[in-house]
C-alpha cells in the first residue's frame, strides 16, 4: 500500500511502483495517489488532487475530505492485508494514516523524510514509534534518523535517474516558437493551488521589469500536471505577440534544461534545477496568518533545497515579504547578464548534484521495501 499526497511524491511513487514489478512482477500495488502512481498499475482508492495544499490555514479547508479518505483507506487496508506501507512525505495525513495501519499490524517504511529538521522536530517521536524503516533522499538526514535510533537508509534522490532533458534546447525552444540563441527563462510557480494564487501575480508583475532590462528574454512555463491552463491565465497574457510566456504542459526537465536561469517556487523543482545546474531565483509565499503561526516552529535560515545541501546559500532565496516584482527581477537580470556570477552559481549546483547519491535511488528504495514486507509474511509463505 502506497500513499503520497503532491506531484513530486506521485513522481516518486510511480517509479518505486516501476522498480517493485520489475522485481515482482505479480506485487499488488494499491492506494493513494495520482497519475504516475497509476499508469504504474496502482490500485487508487483515491487521489490527491483535492486534497494537496500548502499552510495550516489552508489545511483547514480540505479537513473533512481527508478525515474521510483515511478512513477508506484503513477500512481497505483492514480487508486487504498490505504485506508493507509505504507512505511517501505528505506528513499531516501520511502520519494519521500509518498510526491506523499501526494498529493493524502494517509495517511501514516511510519514504521521503518529512522536513522535521526545519520545523516540528518533535514528530521524529511518531516516527521512532510507528516506522519501521526510513528511507531518506538527501544525505544530511541519514545521521538525524540514526541518532535517534530509527533504522534508516540513505537510497539517494530519484529525480536523479527522473530529471532527464528529453530535447536538445533548440529544437525544443524551436518547436515552441521561441528563439534558441536567446536568453530563456523558465517559470515554475508550484504545483498546488494555493501556492498559485500566492506566486503567479509576483511573477507577472516581475516579467516587464525582466523586460525592460533584457529586451529580447523570452520565457517558458512549466505546467504541473495536476494544473488547470486557466490557474496560468495572468501568466499568459503577461505580454504581447512573441513576448507572452509560453505554456508547456508536462515537460518541466526540458523546460529547465532549455532555460539560461529559472524562477521556481521553492519545493521539488528546485532540486529539478539543481540536477540540470541550472541557476535560479527561488520564491515561495503563504497567506500572511498562515506564515505568522507557522515562523516561531522554523528551525532553519534557509528553506531552498540546494542551499541546504549546500550548507551555503548558493542560489537567491525570496520569501515571504522578500518576493517581490522588483527583488525577483533584479536577481533573474543578474543571473541573465553577469557570466561570472552564472558559472559560478552552475559550479556549485555541480556539487549539489554529486551529494545527492549515484543512480538507482528508486531500485534501491524498491529493495528496501521488499525487505521488510518479506520480513512481515510467515515463513511458511
């Protein structure tokens, strides 16, 4: 039984799948999830569509749907006796549901560490209670799970072997009206909701002032697959003729690795960037109650996924008040115009990537899950 709760664990949990068939070709897979999960030929109960926001304000909304869907799911796991639970991040319901799955005598094998070394620390209790394995994709938390005596395991980051360029940049940006030789930014505003309504106005209102400075830049969105076109429409119409942004739906590793710089949401996509060593401006915004409430419990200085595996700030980070049209613009037209400072910041992602593990992640978080559902079954099985 698998559950995961964003695009980015849907990434994840779809090749996990993968690798688990390639191993046992007759495993049942079921659970909740989204479309990667499912083209792998998982059984959803559910998806997450509905349910997958940033905040504690938020959060509220979407309570009485999730309460809902963990209860079918720990009636279904009651039924069909998973050999092993995977959750994958997605902590707020993830946690609730492997605390029922608990009681039913499910192991789980947690895959993803949730952020609890930026903030809420304290759940690493639930997880020394409920977890029987971690699997953690970035090297940093292999030591904070050991410390605490959970058995975990570094497998490395999946996207890896997942953020691959499908296209050479200029046919890519060719085949989309755009100009190869020109300077080309990539926009990733997020991959929920809520996050949209926080980050596209600040992108929009920073594209002229791009503009302005750099009169022939061009742009490219990456569109989530789980995103409606018209959750983009301010984007699109953020210019005229060929200087309007152009959409792109389900192809964000090109959209990256065709862009000089890119603008990203902080989140999944910065890693995705990294990989490509592909400079970036970082952005993230919550509702103003929702950051006030939520500020006290940070436990970090930084909150880009490669500056905290860099153990410096490598790449620019605008957050909260931070974001806004003027800062966005200045660092995207630095990193677009200064040569020295874009290799410099192309030569640090280099050594991001290098700590984040060898190909494989997916098979070897695969193995480690077949350990412990096997380990579960009766040896007359």
């Amino acid at each position: 039984m698998i559950s995961c709760g964003e695009a980015s664990g849907d990434l994840y949990a779809g090749a996990l799948a993968t690798e688990l068939r390639r191993r046992v070709p007759g495993v049942e897979i079921f659970g909740f999830g989204g479309p990667r999960l499912k083209a792998a030929g998982g059984d959803l109960l559910g998806e997450f569509s509905r349910f997958s926001v940033t905040g504690l304000t938020e959060a509220l909304r979407v309570l009485p749907r999730s309460f809902a869907m963990l209860r079918r799911l720990i009636d279904v796991a009651r039924d069909r006796r998973p050999d092993v639970f995977v959750p994958i991040d997605f902590p707020d319901f993830n946690f609730r549901l492997m605390a029922g799955l608990r009681q039913l005598g499910i192991p789980t094998v947690y895959y993803v560490s949730p952020q609890l070394w930026a903030w809420r620390p304290g759940r690493i209790e639930s997880i020394k209670t409920a977890v029987d394995r971690m699997l953690v994709i970035f090297p940093f938390e292999e030591a904070i799970y050991r410390e605490a005596g959970v058995d975990v395991r570094f497998v490395g980051h999946p996207l890896v072997d997942l953020a691959k360029a499908g296209q050479p940049r200029s046919s890519f940006l060719r085949d989309r009206g755009l100009v190869p030789d020109a300077p080309t930014v990539a926009l990733l505003p997020g991959s929920r909701r809520n996050e949209l309504e926080h980050t596209v106005p600040r992108m929009v209102a920073a594209l002229p002032l791009i503009r302005a400075q750099v009169p022939d830049v061009q742009f490219m969105v990456a569109c989530a697959p789980n995103i409606e076109d018209w959750q983009f429409a301010p984007l699109m119409t953020a210019g005229e003729g060929l200087n309007r942004p152009v959409l792109v739906h389900d192809r964000a590793d090109d959209v990256i690795a065709s862009a000089d710089v890119a603008i990203t949401a902080s989140g999944t996509a910065t890693v995705q960037c990294a990989l490509h060593e592909r400079p970036m401006v970082v952005v993230y915004r919550l509702s103003p109650l929702t950051y006030r409430l939520g500020k006290p419990f940070v436990k970090v200085d930084t909150y880009a996924m490669p500056n905290l595996v860099a153990g410096s700030r490598i790449v620019p980070e605008l957050i909260q008040d931070d974001f806004t049209p003027e800062r966005v613009a200045a660092e995207t037209v630095t990193l677009l115009t200064d040569r020295r400072r874009h290799a410099q910041t192309r030569e640090a992602l280099r050594r991001v990537r290098e700590q984040l593990g060898a190909s494989g992640a997916s098979g070897r978080a695969a193995d480690a899950v077949l350990e412990v559902a096997r380990g579960a079954k009766p040896a007359s099985e």
